[in-house]
C-alpha cells in the first residue's frame, strides 16, 4: 500500500505514504472546519429528519455535508435522548435529501441526526462544538448567556423570506436594514455567503441587468458576476442551501486556544490487521462574534432544482 501511494520503494515508501495520510487528514479537518462555520448551532447537529421512515433509508433536509463511514445517532433537539442508532453512513443522495445507513432504524420527523458520541445520549444537548453562523447570527435567543433581547447591540439583521425565491429586493432590504440600524458608514469588509443553489439564483436574476448594461455577448457568468452592489460573493458547498448571509468579515473572527496539530501524547499506532495506521490530530478553538449587530441574513428561501 506505501509503494502505491508513494511509488517509491522501500523505507522510502512508508515515510511518503505517512505524509501522504497525514496531509489528507489536514485538509478533511479543513473541510470539517468549513462545516462547523457555516452550518453549526454548537451542538454538533448535522440536519434533522424530514419526515418519519422506517428502513435503511433516511429522509434529511440537507444530506450534503454526510460521508461515508460516519457513526451517527438520532437524537430528540428538545430533550437531547436517543431515538435511534447508532447507526454508520454508507451512501447520501443529495438530489433526493436521503442518506442510507448500515441498519434498519426508525427516523422520526423533527429528529436531529448526531455523530455518535458527540452528546450524551442521555439528557440535555450541550454546546460541545464551535458556534457557527446559525448560532451567531441570530435576533432572538442568548449568545455567551445574555439576551439578544437585553442586549440589542448582539442582534443580527434577519430576513424570513416565507418560502419565496430570493430576488433584488430581498437583497436591498437585507443590505438597508443591516446600514440603518446599525449606522455603517461604508460597507467596506463587507461580505455575500450562500451555498451554490443561492448563487445560482442570484446570478438568474443579475444575468438579465447585466445584459441591459452590458452589450458583449457572453452569457456565461465572469468574476465580475460574483458581487452584488460591489461587494464580494462567497460561495461554498457547505452553507446551509435556502439562506444567504450578509456581513462584516471582521466581525467573526476565530479563536484558538491550540492550533490543529498531532497530539504529542498519542504515537502513530498501527490497526491490528490491517496496512493502516491511526494518529490523533487535535484543534481547540471558537468562533467568537466581536460584532454581531453588523451581520444579517435571509432565511426560508426555496432552492433551483438541484
């Protein structure tokens, strides 16, 4: 197995095969790290169930971000306890919201989906993973134990857009709301983040006014499509597929306590059996919001067919 990772020979091998692991290893926690800023409450939630099945095929409301091989378990949201599970992840349909798992389980709707062990299984849920945007952008709840009520200063700008389509309009309301209310001067460091599905319908509604404005023919979006009033697009696979954020990037920054890294306390041990090996790669850290009231957003949008 080195020799195929490496094609190299010998000790050679080994050592490049090492590597070769170890950097893959790098950018899944990088991927985990994307995951857990865009999608997560602190909790560890995946998604929930969408709909009460029995069988190895589970009915989601977002099956994007699952892998093969994950341990899940279904919890209650409201009183952290089992219901299912565990249960590993074989296959995900993202076109059909489902994921398929290693044994038959009843899925009950409103259910949240858990990796395994994450909670306790056995009382309330507890924030035990960094705060993504759901959890920090937010205009109702607490954050850090004080009232989003109390504290006007921590709440964010929210738009439910009622199960419609985005549109322009949606859009300038977010941006004039977030500048009225919170007396921004300059949206300079401001941002745009949605998934692709959000993108892809904001570039169905700019695509004709650029064509207005515009008289070469190209149809096809360029780099200067990925703006809105000039400030920058993002787009990424693992934001949540019917909302777009809009906020100051300064104004969620990342605390670490301990940069990713191997555990000096744990060697590399070799799996009995097998031609692998297992290291522990280790991150402590936060998402902190230094500036909550400059960060808004538009919920409940419908999502293109995928």
């Amino acid at each position: 197995m080195a020799e195929a990772v490496s094609r190299r020979g010998g000790e050679d091998a080994f050592a490049a095969g090492i590597t070769d692991a170890i950097s893959y290893g790098v950018r899944r926690s990088g991927a985990d790290f994307e995951t857990t800023f865009l999608r997560s409450d602190g909790t560890g939630r995946i998604t929930n169930v969408s709909s009460t099945t029995t069988g190895t095929t589970v009915n989601v409301d977002d099956a994007r971000t699952f892998r093969n091989g994950q341990v899940i378990v279904l919890l209650d949201n409201s009183s952290g306890l089992k219901q299912a599970g565990p249960v590993v992840v074989q296959s995900r349909n993202v076109g059909a919201q489902t994921i398929t798992v290693s044994s038959s389980i009843t899925a009950t709707l409103g259910n949240g989906i858990y990796i395994s062990g994450e909670q306790s299984e056995a009382g309330s849920l507890t924030e035990n993973t960094a705060l993504g945007l759901p959890k920090l952008v937010s205009a109702t709840g607490t954050i850090y134990n004080l009232s989003r009520t109390t504290y006007p200063i921590l709440q964010s700008k929210v738009i439910d857009a009622l199960s419609t389509s985005l549109d322009d309009s949606m859009l300038r309301r977010l941006r004039k709301q977030l500048m009225i209310e919170t007396a921004a001067e300059s949206l300079d460091g401001f941002a745009m983040i949605s998934n692709h599905d959000q993108y892809d319908r904001y570039t169905e509604i700019a695509l004709p006014l650029r064509r207005f404005n515009d008289m070469r023919l190209e149809l096809g979006a360029q780099q200067e499509l990925t703006t809105f009033e000039g400030r920058p697009w993002l787009v990424t696979w693992a934001a949540l597929p019917d909302e777009v954020y809009f906020l100051n990037l300064g104004a969620i920054e990342r605390g670490v306590i301990r940069p990713l890294s191997i555990d000096e306390r744990v060697n590399m041990a070799w799996i009995p059996g097998q031609d692998a090996f297992t290291v522990l790669l280790k991150f402590y850290g936060e998402n902190v919001g230094r500036y909550l009231n400059q960060s808004a957003k538009i919920t409940n949008l419908t999502l293109p067919t995928y």
